[in-house]
C-alpha cells in the first residue's frame, strides 16, 4: 500500500528530485507550503494527513490522525500521484486526489491546445502546493518539455527566465501588469478575472484544484473536457447559473474518499456562469457563494468590479454582500484607494447604474489598506464580509 509523503521543500531543482523519488517508491505526493505560520500548517495536515513530512531538516514520520481515513476509503491507491489542498478561499482548504492518469493527460491536453514544439522551456513560478504552479512541472515533465522552477514570481526573475530561454509561463493576472509579456510565447492566466485588454500571447484558463488546473482555455473547453451549466428547465441559458465540468483530469476523490463527481460523471465546480449555446464558449460569472441577493435581485461581483475599477482613486477593489435588515443584503464595495485620492460612495454608485441594473450599486463604502488573497491572486472574500475598523462612508445610500 503506498504513503503519502508530505513535500514541504523550497521550490526548485531539489523539489523535483524530491517529487520524483517518491514516485520512483511507489508513493503518493502531497506538496505543502514553506514558511507558513504554524496554526495554518497544522490545519494543512489535519486535512492532508501525510504519513511523512520531507522538509529541509529531514524526514518525520507523522502519527495517524484520522483512523477512519487512513483504513478505508481515503486511503491513497496504487495509481495515485499527489493530493493536494484547496486555497481555502470560502474557510477551511479541502485536499484531492489526483492520479498519475489524470495528471498525465491534462499535461497532454495543454500540449495539443498550446501546440508542441521541441524548444517549449516552462517557468514554474507559482507556489507548487498550489495546482497552478504544481501543473506547469508535471506538464513539463510529461511532455518532456524544458523546466525551470524558482521560488518566486516577480518582474526580474520573470525577465531572467525568459533571457534564458524560457518560452511558456502560468502567471496570475494581478503581475501581468507588472512585467513586459511580449518575450514570451505563451502565457497562462488563471487563479482570478484576466485584464480585458489582455495581450494576444496571453490565454484566460478556467479550472480548479478539482480539476488539476485549466480545462478551458479562453472559454472554450480542451479536447474531451465537456463543460455545461445547471440552468433550471424553462430558464433563459443567458442567466447564470451553476457550472458543470466533465474532464479525465478530474480528482478520483477528496482526502476522505468521497468522489468528486455525480453518477453521470459531471462535477459541479462551485462557479456560476453562461455557455452560449452557439459557441459553446463559457463566460464566468463568478463563485456561486460569492452572489449578493439584495431585494430579490442576484448581482455577480465581477462585473460589478470591473465597472469599479475604472472609477478615479480605485486601485484595487472587491464587491461582497453584507446583512441589510431592509435588503436581506447589501451590496458593499471594499476599496484599496489610490494614494492621494479617496473614491466617494456616490461616485462608485454613480459609475454601476451608468453600466449595470441600478440593483448593482453599492450601499456601502469599505476602506482598506489591502485586499486578502490567495497565494494565486484569488481575492479571499469570506474575509472581507465583516466590515474593517478603518472608518469608511456608512451604508445607507438612497433607495433604487
């Protein structure tokens, strides 16, 4: 019977051997992050529940957490490669189990979407307990591609790899705007909204840890991944609703052995969006917990944001829902501003009801330093849907 073997390593060459050791045993992988506060690991661990952890300092063999899980059905399997932890953007991270099979193809289908040539040389750069930066090595080292991993993503090491030769790259979309994309042959966006004036080398992957990474690339689903939503009967297909994906690189189960999928196959992401019915081209709309009920009208944060982050003093910006006694909820947009100008709550309500149903609008403004997000760029929203203790403009604004 395999183990599972804890990977917390830097990233870089002595990660790759480290991966590649244990699958040589036989064993299951489970990359963990480095340089973490300790409450957050041991979280990481009670989810994942490695039977050894590698870390810089040596090998520990780690007591049996869970009985239950570990004799019967979330135990790992021959045929199994990594388990590895969700970003936890709603809580509490959940872990899945991937297979050598599934990893093996969805390296495939990117090579055939991507095109492949011989002097393809990815840069891993994102976090390897993340699947967005653990899917760039295992796509390389499935398809024989060149591979160089480094443990951070910023504008001078991005520039340094693709001095030395580097073609493709996985990034998030908030540091596209901070490098010159122009060198590189492809790069993949994924973990949050890609700019809309992206550059043409540039490709908008959908995906999760779910499914091993993108599976839809610019809205269009890879060769033998089938995407739909779960719109109700009777209901126009132009109104979101939950997204469905079937793809062979989704998980065989989480880490407590419970599939992934329904009976029919099909695994409901946890997104809502729109397939056009013509292109069959998926728009996302956002995360289905994500959507503010507020008098009876359902309003996506997403558009709502983009809108915002056009108005004058806005440099970041994220739209949650709070409890309203009169709405059920409210809709509050919470703003990093620029330095030197402070956004008014009229002015970011008057900028959604030019574009957007007036339901759209803000009825309240939250100040902060700094959005939470993920390792990936993904803004934490769960987090922001208490309010701050940095004074802000008050809920309140006139009716619709």
């Amino acid at each position: 019977m395999p183990e599972l073997v804890g990977l917390a390593l830097p990233a870089g060459p002595g990660f790759v051997d480290a991966l590649l050791r244990v699958w040589d045993d036989g064993d299951v992988a489970a990359p963990l992050p480095v340089d973490v506060p300790e409450p957050h690991l041991r979280t990481l661990l009670e989810v994942v529940g490695p039977d050894r952890l590698v870390t810089p300092d040596g090998t520990t063999v780690l007591p049996a957490r869970d009985e239950h899980r570990r004799d019967h059905e979330g135990r790992v399997r021959d045929g199994d490669a990594v388990v590895v932890a969700t970003s936890g953007t709603t809580g509490r991270p959940r872990a899945v189990v991937h297979t050598h099979q599934g990893v093996e193809w969805a390296a495939y289908a990117t090579a055939t979407a991507l095109g492949v040539a011989p002097d393809v040389r990815w840069l891993a750069c994102l976090p390897l307990h993340h699947v967005g930066g653990l899917s760039v090595l295992t796509r390389a080292l499935s398809s024989g591609a060149g591979l160089e991993v480094v443990a951070r993503a910023d504008p001078e090491t991005l520039a340094t790899a693709v001095r030395n030769g580097c073609t493709h790259v996985s990034l998030v979309p908030t540091l596209l705007g901070r490098i010159d994309p122009s060198p590189w042959r492809r790069i993949l966006l994924g973990g949050s909204a890609p700019p809309l004036d992206r550059p043409d080398n540039t490709v908008a992957t959908y995906g999760c840890t779910e499914t091993f990474g993108g599976v839809v690339y610019d809205g269009l689903a890879l060769n033998g991944v089938s995407v739909r939503t779960a719109t109700p009967p009777g209901t126009h297909w132009s109104v979101p609703a939950p997204i469905e994906l079937r793809t062979p690189s989704l998980g065989r189960a989480d880490r407590d052995g419970a599939p992934l999928a329904g009976a029919d196959g099909w695994y409901r992401a946890g997104d809502i969006g729109v397939v056009d019915p013509d292109t069959g081209r998926l728009d996302v709309t956002g995360r289905a917990d994500d959507v503010v009920v507020t008098g009876g009208e359902n309003v996506w944060p997403q558009p709502v944001e983009r809108v915002l982050a056009g108005v004058p003093g806005v440099a970041e910006v994220a739209v949650v829902g709070r409890d309203d006694p009169e709405w059920g909820q409210r809709v509050v947009a919470v703003v990093v501003p620029t330095p030197g100008r402070i956004p008014t709550l009229e002015d970011l309500r008057a900028a959604v009801r030019a574009e957007l149903p007036a339901a759209c609008a803000p009825r309240e403004l939250d100040l902060r330093d700094s959005l939470p997000r993920t390792a990936l760029g993904k803004i934490e929203r769960y987090r922001l849907r208490a309010p701050s203790d940095r004074p802000t403009a008050p809920p309140g604004a006139p009716s619709t």
